[in-house]
C-alpha cells in the first residue's frame, strides 16, 4: 500500500451507471485539482429497482474496483446505494467512504423553515427511508413526505428534461407533495438535477430544491480539507471514466450530463 504523497491518489466516485455524473460535476467544478476516477455499473444499472442485499453486493464489487486504482476516498454517488451500502462499505476499507443521503438531509434541515420536507428518490432510495432516518436523527419535529419518481431516471437519459411528458409526469409524481405543503424538496436521485427546471416549473419557486450531489461535493471538500488529503498541484485533476457495459453508449450520454465531452470510457469487468 502506497502511503507517501497520499494526496496526489485520485478520489474514487462510483454510481449504477451515468447519473453520479451530476454528482461527479459538482465535484469538479468544487475540486478542479483533484484527479477524479469515476466507475458506472451500467451492467447492471438501476440499482433502484433492485433489493437491498443485491444493491449491496454490486457496491462491495464496486468498491474494490476502485480500491485498486489506489483512490484515497470514494464517494457513492448513487442515492439508492448510499441509502444501503455505505456502513457495510465503510468496515471494508479505512479510507474516507461517504454516501449523498448526509449531506443532503443535512441541506434539507438547514433549509426547511416549516418543518415539513420532501424526499423524491427511486422505489429503493424511498422504501429504505433512508433520508427520513438522517433527516429524523438531527430533528425529530421534522415531518418528511417521500415520492418514488421512477420515470424520472429514463426521461433525464432520453434527454425528456424539458418537454411536455417531463413536466405531465412530474405534476403527476409531485402534486401530491405540494398539497402537504412542503418548502423543501430533496432530489434524492443522481438524474433528478437534469430535470430541475421541470421539478421547478411545477412545484413552484417558493419550494427549495435539495441537490444531494452539490452538498456531497461539499462534504468531500471538508473531509479531504481535515485529513489533510487535498491535492495541492496546481495543474487541474485528470478525469477517468470506466463502465461495466456500453462504454460508448456511455460516453454519448454522459456529454449530455456533464455538458461536456469526454475522452474515453473504459470497459471494465468487476
Ligand atoms: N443512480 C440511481 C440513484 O441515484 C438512479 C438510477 C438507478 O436506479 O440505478 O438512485
């Protein structure tokens, strides 16, 4: 194990599949030094239909795959594995393992003003009632109201973010939400920043919207910042991608998310 200059080791950022790409952009845009490797399991994405034993399986595998690139801390970017996975992660390895569900309902309970939060997530992240377990741990007198919004993930990977089936499905998913009279909405789903300004559009500017992906990018800051593991060369960070499947598939949609291109994917085996 290399020890010596363990700031220059990249952060290790894993997901289901191309949606941590909300998360790893904020990590970017907050750590441009820092040298970023980025795992899809696009294999066997979604994880948000699946059960909690295999969701924790495939981020085992995930987090050893990125233990071998020698990272210096992984962030699960996918809400539905963070919601599941991240304690039995975090007994595997000794570095820095941390999920998006803290930081968000750590956002959520700055935020709210009347106490009453909305969670949206996939089937897996809101069955879990993992950001209603967090948001509860720092405030018991905090109501939550969670909605699974399934549909969400295909439309923001069609690239549906803006159109008319968007803005139905999201009055459909969230009208209910609104009439409990919530301020502060959770997007607890690595694609749900791609469809902002539609979730805006309906629930109304007066609502927060919580992007979990933003305040983990924060988080990783504070970690890297206490341990002293933040790099300090001045030449901005390498990106490197890997996918479990459709590299190129891949590479085409995560132009979409990133707004960016990006030089190659790699196919991995896990
Ligand atoms: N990355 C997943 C999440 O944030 C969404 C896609 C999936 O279900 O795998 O929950």
């Amino acid at each position: 194990m290399l020890t010596k200059n363990l700031h220059r080791r990249p952060i290790g950022v894993f997901d289901s599949g191309i949606g941590g790409l909300t998360v790893a952009k904020s990590l970017f845009e907050l750590l441009p030094n820092e040298n970023i490797i980025y795992l899809g399991d696009t294999a066997r994405l979604p994880y948000g239909t699946k059960s909690k034993e295999t969701v924790i399986l495939y981020s085992i595998e995930c987090l050893k795959f990125l233990l071998s690139k020698n990272v210096k801390m992984v962030v699960v970017a996918c809400n539905s594995s963070s919601s599941v996975a991240v304690p039995f992660l975090q007994k595997i390895t000794k570095i820095p393992v941390i999920g998006v569900i803290e930081p968000g309902s750590t956002a959520a309970v700055n935020k709210t003003v009347n106490n009453k939060i909305g969670v949206i997530g996939t089937m897996g992240t809101i069955k879990s009632n993992a950001y209603k377990k967090q948001v509860t741990k720092y405030r018991k007198d905090v109501e939550i109201f969670s909605q699974a919004c399934s549909l969400f993930v295909q439309l923001a990977e069609d690239g549906w973010t803006d159109n008319k089936i968007a803005e139905l499905t999201a009055k459909e998913y969230l009208s209910g939400l609104k009439e409990k009279g919530v301020d502060t909405v959770i997007l607890g789903c690595t694609h749900y920043p791609i469809l902002k300004n539609t979730i805006r559009k309906v629930l109304g500017k007066n609502i927060e919207l919580i992007d979990s992906g933003e305040e983990t990018a924060k988080e990783v800051k504070n970690i890297l910042h206490r341990k002293k593991l933040l790099n300090t060369q001045k030449k901005k960070g390498y990106h490197k991608f890997f996918a479990t499947d459709f590299p190129n598939n891949f590479k085409l949609i995560s132009e979409r998310f990133l707004g960016r291109k990006i030089s190659e994917v790699k196919k991995v085996k896990l």
